[in-house]
C-alpha cells in the first residue's frame, strides 16, 4: 500500500521550526484557538501543495523513460528533491537554539498563527520537497490523491500534539514541553535523515 510507505514522512514535515511552533502556541495564553488556527493553516497548505504536485506529476507519469534500473523519469525528480532535503537537514543539524523570532510566538494572535501553519508547512522549503515528492510519488504509482489524506492527517496529528499534551497533562504541560521541545529540536535531524533515506530506498527498490 503507497499510503502507508509515505506516512513516515510526516515526521520529515515537522521536524524543525514546524513542530517548536506547535510547543510555542501550545505554551501561549490563548494556546487552544492559536494551535487550532496554526494546524488549520497547515491543513490548508499543505494539501494545496500535495494537490499540485499529484496534478503536475500525473500528467508526466504517463510517458516513463525506462533506463537500465527501470527507474522514470519522475523518480529520478523524486530521488533529487529527497537528496536536497537530506542535505538541507544535515546542514541545519547544528542549531541548537530556536531562531529568535520564535520568542514572539506566546504573543501571537490566531490569525498570526493561521498565517505561519499556511507559510511554514506550504513554502519552507524542506515542505515543499517533502510534499511535492508526495504528491509525485503517489501519481507516479496510479495512486488517487485521496491516498495522500492519512499523510496529511499524521502531519496534521504530529502538529496538534503538542496542545494535545497539554490537555492531558495539565499543569505539567508547562514543564514536559518544553523538555520535549528542547530535545525534538536537538535529535529530530537524525530521525528525519533516517526517515529519507527509508524513502529512497523504497524509491529504487520500488
């Protein structure tokens, strides 16, 4: 089942200043409207770009250049966004602190983080990668879009659980968040690297 090959990939999409934001707006006073407005944003986004990219990608997966490995066209395109995405992820793997205009999210209005889900999971550009190879994967393969909807929804579910926490835990909230945040934004380069090269596996194994 194609569906269940690119769930993994979910994580690759919040891993970064993505996820921080959810354990920001999850900490923030009026923390329930702003996460629910910064995971709608997302939602928004990120199946526009998935879309396009099936759309795009479907009317190319037709007309296939078989090479010896018997690879298209479209996944050597695949194989490239993944490999720029794996490069990106390890070049970013030293930062160990957020970036500073991250201190403002407490602040932020629903609107605010409606805005940032839609450009952050839409446009950063290891997003636009991970969707487009999505999106393209899934056309390549005869798939129908609908397949990309559990990967939308783990995305989506990656990104809420941050104020989920804090509805199960409570108080506490306050003092694991921000422990999982610090570690998610130490480690998840690595989980996010294995994560990719699992997909460039399947890729030219598929």
């Amino acid at each position: 089942m194609d569906f269940v090959k690119i769930l993994p990939l979910a994580f690759v999409m919040v891993a970064g200043p993505q996820i921080i934001s959810a354990f920001f707006f999850a900490t923030s006073e009026n923390w329930k409207k702003i996460s629910a407005a910064y995971v709608l944003g997302a939602a928004v986004s990120i199946s526009l770009v998935v879309g396009a990219a099936y759309l795009i990608s479907k009317g190319t997966a037709g007309a296939k250049d078989e090479g010896d490995s018997g690879l298209s066209t479209l996944d050597y395109v695949i194989l490239v966004l993944l490999l720029f995405a794996m490069f990106k992820n390890y070049r970013g793997r030293n930062a160990s602190e957020p970036p500073k205009w991250m201190g403002k999210l407490q602040n932020a209005t629903p609107k605010t983080a409606l805005v940032l889900g839609f450009l952050l999971l839409g446009f950063f550009p290891s997003d636009i990668v991970t969707s487009f190879s999505v999106g393209a994967f899934l056309a390549n393969n005869g798939d129908t879009y609908l397949k990309a909807l559990p990967f939308i929804g783990l995305t989506l579910l990656f990104l809420a659980s941050p104020s989920l926490g804090v509805l199960l835990l409570g108080k506490r909230a306050q003092v694991v968040l921000p422990k999982i945040r610090d570690w998610m934004n130490q480690n998840s380069w690595i989980v996010s690297e294995v994560v990719l090269v699992f997909f460039v596996v399947i890729i030219l194994t598929g």
